[in-house]
C-alpha cells in the first residue's frame, strides 16, 4: 500500500507533467510549489518553494517542488514531497 507521501508525490507530477506545455513559455526556469495535484505558487529557486511548503504545510508536510523545464531534471530531494 502507498503511503500518503508517495501519493502525494504520484499526484502532483502527474498534474504537473499534463500542465507543463502550457507552463513553459511563461515559467520556465521557476519551480512550482504543489500540493493535491495543484500548483500553489512559483518561486525562482527551489529553496524558495521549499521553505514556502514547508511553512504553509506545516501540519502534514505533504507538498513537492517540480522545476518548469523542458529537460528532465532529477532535484533529489526536493523532488519528492516532504513527510
């Protein structure tokens, strides 16, 4: 069975991945704060999108930090979201 982390981080790529082409003219280089398969805010590093996760989801720490690019990027830790 899959852990609320894990589907939080399944929901949130997969709505990220569906939005990306509409994301990139305008967002490219940022990275998405998510949460529930929505983007919450854009911040220009991906500190940034963590500290602000971090805080606004203090209660759960459910939430991860997607960058909008056309490469595929692997960001480790903040790539997954935080429990």
């Amino acid at each position: 069975m899959a852990s609320a982390v894990e589907d939080e981080v399944e929901r949130n790529y997969a709505a990220f991945v569906q939005e990306l082409p509409a994301l990139l003219p305008t967002h490219r280089g940022k990275f998405a704060l998510m949460r529930a398969g929505k983007i919450i805010e854009f911040f220009d590093t991906a500190r940034d999108a963590h500290v602000a996760g971090r805080e606004l989801y203090k209660a759960d720490g459910l939430y991860s930090v997607q960058e909008v690019t056309d490469v595929p990027v692997d960001l480790g830790f903040f790539s997954h979201a935080v429990s």
